[in-house]
C-alpha cells in the first residue's frame, strides 16, 4: 500500500496486524471519486483499498521494482513485526482456521508438532523476508511492534499527519503462544527466524 500524499509505503507482513493497517489508513489513499464511490455503495459498488498492482502481502523489494529504486528511496516505509514464536502460532492458526487460504488442505489436520516440522523442512519463511531491498538491507524506516502496536501505529500516523482508528481485523484463534511450544519447537523456529531474532531482538 502506497501513499504519494504523504510519501510512504505501508509493507505488509502476514499476520502482523496489517489488515487492521490498512483499513485505519485506507480513507487518506483515496481520490475524490473514489472516496464518492465509497459514500454510495451498491450498486455502485466501492472501490478497493490497494490498487491491484500491489497486492496486499507485496514485499519491499517488489515495490523497489514497481517504482524504480530511487523513487522507492524517497519514500519512507512502514512495518508491523512480531515476536516470530507467536507470528508462527498466528500463522498456523489462521490457516487452520480459513478454508479458502491455499493452504488451509494442508494444514487442516497438523498438530502444532506437524506443522512445526513441516514449515522448517518444507516451506521456511520469516518475516525479514518482507522488509529486504535489492541489496539484502532491511530498508523499513519507521516500525511498529504487534506487542505495542497501538501507540507505534499513533507515532508513525502522527508523524505523517494522518488521524486514524486502529480496528482489529483478521484475529485468529488461539492460546498465548508459548502453550503450544515443546523446547524442540523453540530451537526449530529461532533456526528458520534468525534474521527476524536478530534485527529485531526477540526472545522466546
């Protein structure tokens, strides 16, 4: 999600809080018409809040594409992280819990054990992933953690001049995340995590 009014880009991490994001910051990305299409509804229908050629999970360094490299310098970016224990239990929550994510098959049946084993050897992501520019830097200049996410998302809103009400969207299910770790599972999930434990300081 972009905003060349105030000159920021909104990179979304799954899981992280960013449907919630984007819907707080939709009404300053939008044109009059747009927002006059909002106003009336069906059958006139509204418009989507991200422009299809930025899907909403875009990684920084397909904006670096999009936009070209200096003017995606120009731009400040904004990010939600997560301690990556808990982002891992949202993750498998949510796709146990959404049948239309391309996923969902999968995972419906896995034990947290399962699913656990399956992402390290199968499918290893984290969330450092999203924030990397063409060089391997972390290029996020402005972020916001899930555990202080309110007053994060304030700050960053006030420093761009924008008022807007966070909404919680997109909760999945589940317990406090350490209830679902045995010690192996701590130790799988810091080796897929490193970059994220690293650049942001998490502990389990």
């Amino acid at each position: 999600m972009i905003s060349y009014k105030h000159k920021f880009i909104f990179i979304h991490v799954p899981k992280n809080a960013g449907t919630s994001v984007r819907r707080a910051i939709r009404p300053e990305l939008r044109t009059p018409m747009q927002r006059l299409r909002d106003a009336l509804g069906r059958p006139f229908g509204s418009m989507p809040y991200h422009h299809s050629r930025y899907p909403p999970h875009s990684k920084a360094q397909e904006y670096e594409r999009a936009l070209g490299a200096q003017t995606f310098a120009s731009f400040r970016k904004f990010a939600v992280v997560r301690n990556p224990w808990d982002w891992h239990v949202s993750l498998f929550a949510y796709m146990q819990q959404t049948p239309n994510h391309y996923q969902f098959e999968l995972v419906k049946h896995f034990s947290f054990d399962d699913y656990v084993q399956w992402r390290c050897d199968e499918d290893p992501t984290h969330q450092m992933l999203y924030l990397l520019d063409s060089s391997g830097a972390n290029c996020v200049t402005d972020l916001a953690r899930f555990e202080s996410l309110s007053e994060d998302f304030n700050t960053f809103m006030h420093s761009v001049g924008i008022e807007a009400r966070l909404p919680h969207r997109n909760k999945s299910n589940h317990r406090p995340y350490q209830e679902y770790y045995s010690d192996k599972n701590v130790e799988m999930i810091a080796k897929i995590s490193q970059p994220d434990i690293e650049a942001f300081g998490y502990q389990f």
